[in-house]
C-alpha cells in the first residue's frame, strides 16, 4: 500500500488527485469542529445520551454531539440513497431511469441530490424547534436562531454532498465514501483510549496485558476477515464459440465472469445501521430517549446496538431481539442492492449475443436461471460474511460493556473503501504506465 502510495506521489496528475482529496478531507475536519451559531454549549452534553448515538455520531465523525456547522454531515444524503433506491422498485419510471447508462444516473443523482437538501431542511427544522423547546437556543425560540440554525445545518450538508462529488471527480476514489471513513477514523482515538481506561489502567498488569490482547485480537481478526471478504469472487466460466471474420478463423476463447463474495461492499451495514438508528435521533429531538418504560422508549432500546447482547442482566438481554431485526436488514439490503447492480437476464443475453456459452449450461433462459441461482448463493455468502463481521464487535461490546462508536461496520467501511481506493490508484498508475509506454 505505501509503494502505490510512494509511485503515485511520483506521477504529477495523481498526486494532484490525492493532494486535492487531502485538501478537502481537511476541510470537512475543520468544519466539524466549527460550532453552528444561537445553539448554546451545554447542548452537547445534556441533549444526547452518547451511548445512544452509537452508528449516527460516528458517520458524523463527532459533529453531531460537537453541533458544528456539519452536524448532520453527509447523513441525509445517506438516508436519501437508501429512498430513492427503494423507490426503483415501486416506481417504474426511476427503473427505467435506471437503465438509461450514464444520462439515467446523472438523473438519479439529481433526484438525490434533491431529496438529501429537502431531508436536510426538515432535520433542521425539527433540531431548532426542539432546541428552542428545552431552552439550549441563546436568546429563545424566535425566528431569527430558527433560520439560523436551519441554514447552518442544511448548507453544511449540502456543501459535504457538493464536496463528495468533486472529491469523485477531481480527487482518488468515491468522495462520499471517503468522507464517511475520515469521519470514523477521526473517532477512533477516543474510543482507543476509552477501552484503555475500562480495560487496561487501574487493573492489575495480568488482566491488563489479557485485555490489550484481547483488544488487538478482536481488532486484527476483524480486519482480516473483511480483507477476505472483500477479495473473495465466485468466477464463472464462459467459452466463446469460433466464427468467421473474413478469412480468418476467430474466438474459440475462454473468459470468466467475476461475481464478488461480498457484491454489495459496505452498503448493507451503512443502510441496515442508518435505519435502525434513524428513528432514534429522530426521537432525541422530541425529548424521547431509548429506555426499558413505556412503549415507544421500548422500542428505541430495542433498536439501540448499545441494547444488545447484555449476558449480565436477563431483562435487558431480551432487547437483543433488535439484532435480530438488524442481521434481517443486511441480508435483505445485500440482496437489494446487488439485484439493482446486477442484472443475470442482461448478462445471459450479452453472452449470448457474443457468442458465448457458460460450459454445461444452455444460453438463453437455462443461463439465467443458472446465474441467478449462484448469484444467490454468493450474496448469502457475503451477507452471512458481513453479518458476522458487524456482531463481533457487538458481541464484546454487550458482554464487556465496551461502549465504542466504531464496531465491525465501522470497520468494514474503513477497509472496504481504502481497499477500493487503492484499486483505483493502482488502475490509474497502470494506465499511466502504458501510455507512457506507447508515447515511447
């Protein structure tokens, strides 16, 4: 990784890149540390309970509890994706839309766009209005902290959505993706020194180095089975018949189709955990915390990860039914997506369309239902791969009660996306390579 780092910086066009994507990370860093204007500071500390925020505050990367100028960061535009792709399946015209190559998804992603400034100004408006209620505004609920607070909180996100973009088109890898990551990794010292202060001081040394290994373990074994995950492919043999192209005799070549164990990368467990934690924030800003009384509290308890998996207490170890609920969601969303993404009916008439043929199999419908078929099963795969990945961390957390802000989603998305952003490093620096090449 640090070779492609150290080859890159060396050719002048990708170090452009990469300097510009540093650039703006450094921005979205700043600006969370920049406190939105007539929100009082005792906010931070009296209007969440951190161990409720779990998976929203560390996509904020700590803006959300700081209430910065990007408090709401790029969330809406994360809960505006998961509509709008929702929407695909009930509205024919966004299918078709769909399908339309590179004009239909600039029109997606308009609609998008939309939709993640309209989402912004209605969390904005519920934080001021429920702000103003509980007195944490400096002057009152007036008009003026109102339009303030809301300007303040839509523009930011709006600005992250605008700089995702640019950091995609000018800058290495997908600019929303590594936005998210810089916001988890800005978390992680904190939650390090947390776990040191649980687990390791003021303890005797024996148990201290136990834990110290036990942390390393379980941060190691995370990480390597998501570098597995995210390499592991099913490939699927295709021939292609010979024929005749003017004198000459051409094809008769074998190739592969590449299906990848985990077809949906990290979007399952940003989807699953932005659900299930959605209904939460939105909760926080009426003044209904998750708890173990009355009914809607109950149901926010249920769907809080720092609910689950508690062996200590019976009572509290029923609300892990909410993992349940949880594991349903990346299955269901692994699926989703990769039915979105990858379409066997399209693929078994390309096939047949050049020629080719899947060994033992017919083309035609027999391709199809054959690539469905194994479709399926790898998705399986990948979302069982994933789920067990996302429960590891739970499973400690609950057992031992290390509340921490990143877990094995967090840890998904920081490799799957670093491991996808060098790809890309490494696709560009060959493509540079053969171009020089031919200039020669």
């Amino acid at each position: 990784m640090f070779k492609t780092f150290r080859n890159a910086f060396k050719v002048k066009d990708i170090r452009s890149k990469l300097i510009f994507t540093l650039i703006a990370l450094l921005v979205v860093r700043l600006g969370s540390l920049l406190p939105a204007p007539a929100i009082s500071d005792a906010i931070s500390e009296s209007w969440f309970n951190q161990s409720t925020l779990g998976f929203f505050n560390t996509l904020t990367g700590g803006s959300f509890t700081q209430m910065s100028i990007f408090a709401l960061n790029i969330t809406p535009y994360i809960t505006s994706s998961i509509i709008i792709q929702l929407l695909t399946i009930a509205i024919p015209k966004l299918e078709e839309m769909q399908k339309e190559g590179e004009d239909g998804k600039e029109k997606m992603n308009q609609i998008t766009r939309y939709v993640t400034v309209a989402l912004s100004l209605i969390e904005s408006i519920a934080m001021a209005i429920g702000f103003g209620r509980s007195g944490y505004l400096e002057g009152g609920l007036t008009v003026t902290n109102v339009l303030l607070i809301v300007a303040s909180f839509t523009a930011g996100s709006a600005f992250l959505m605008w700089l995702g973009e640019k950091i995609t088109e000018r800058g290495v890898g997908n600019g929303i993706s590594i936005i998210l990551t810089i916001n988890i990794i800005s978390q992680m010292p904190n939650d390090f020194r947390n776990m040191l202060e649980l687990f390791v001081l003021n303890t005797s040394v024996v148990k201290a180095i136990i834990a110290v290994i036990i942390i390393l373990a379980v941060v190691c074994l995370t990480i390597v089975l998501v570098v597995l995950l995210q390499g592991a492919e099913r490939k699927i043999p295709v021939t292609y018949a010979k024929k005749v192209q003017g004198r000459k005799m051409v094809g008769g070549q074998t190739s592969h189709i590449p299906l990848k164990v985990n077809t949906a990368g990290v979007i399952p467990v940003i989807f699953a955990g932005s659900l299930m934690q959605f209904p939460i924030v939105i909760s926080g800003f009426f003044n209904v915390q998750p708890a173990r009384a009355h009914v809607w509290p109950k149901v926010l308890y249920l769907l809080n990860q720092g609910s689950w998996l508690n062996f200590s207490d019976i009572g509290e170890f029923k609300y892990s039914i909410g993992l349940i609920f949880y594991i349903a969601l990346v299955i269901f969303f692994a699926y989703f997506y990769t039915s979105i993404t990858f379409n066997p009916i399209e693929v078994a008439n390309n096939i047949k369309k050049q020629g080719g043929f899947i060994p033992g199999i017919r083309p035609g419908k027999p391709t199809t239902e054959y690539l469905t078929k194994v479709l399926n099963n790898v998705i399986f795969i990948g979302a069982i791969g994933l789920t067990i990945i996302a429960v590891i961390p739970i499973f400690f957390s609950g057992a031992f009660n290390a509340n921490v802000s990143f877990g094995g989603t967090s840890i998904i998305i920081i490799v799957g996306v670093i491991l996808e952003t060098m790809k890309q490093i490494e696709s560009q620096l060959l493509v540079r390579h053969y171009k020089g090449f031919l200039n020669d």
